[in-house]
C-alpha cells in the first residue's frame, strides 16, 4: 500500500466519523454537546497539522548536514572551468 493510500485512508475514516458524529445520519442520537465539539474538529486538525509541519521543516532545517567534501569538489570544478574559459578567451 503506498503512503498516499494510507493516507487517504485514514483521512476518509476519520471524514466518515466525523459526518457520523456531526450530522448524525442513521439516528444514532449522539449527545449535543459531542455535535458541539465535532463542529469546528476539522479547523483544529487543520491547525494542529500546520503547526506540526511547520516544526518539523524547522527541525529538518535545524539539523541539517553540511558536506564538505561536495563543497569542496565543486569549488575546484569552477576553477576548471575558469581556466577554460580563460583559455578559450573569455574574460572573467
């Protein structure tokens, strides 16, 4: 199963929950106050994914890798090609 229907999947379970919880279809007689507190659930997952992707770049950003060898090895590919370019006559 691929990650995007994994996702799918569980967003549409917690969809149809929802809508059971919400509007109550099939007559289940949920209380108000759960219809009170199921309203506005989708805006705080919403936020609360918002806020855990934003912490997550954050840390992915905070903790990312230099590689210095790559740094290194691309310096002196412009070099090179700086000589060439000389040779070639172009001013630099």
């Amino acid at each position: 199963m691929t990650k995007l229907l994994e996702w799918l999947c569980g967003v549409s379970a917690v969809l149809v929950a929802w809508v059971l919880v919400a509007f109550d279809p099939l007559d289940l007689s949920v209380p108000r106050t759960y219809r009170e507190v199921a309203w506005p659930m989708p805006l705080y997952l919403l936020v609360s994914f918002g806020c855990f992707s934003l912490a997550t770049v954050g840390y992915r950003v905070a903790t990312f890798n230099d590689c210095h060898e790559a740094a290194e090895e691309l310096q002196a590919q412009i070099k090179e090609a700086k000589k060439d370019l000389r040779k070639k006559g172009l001013k630099i």
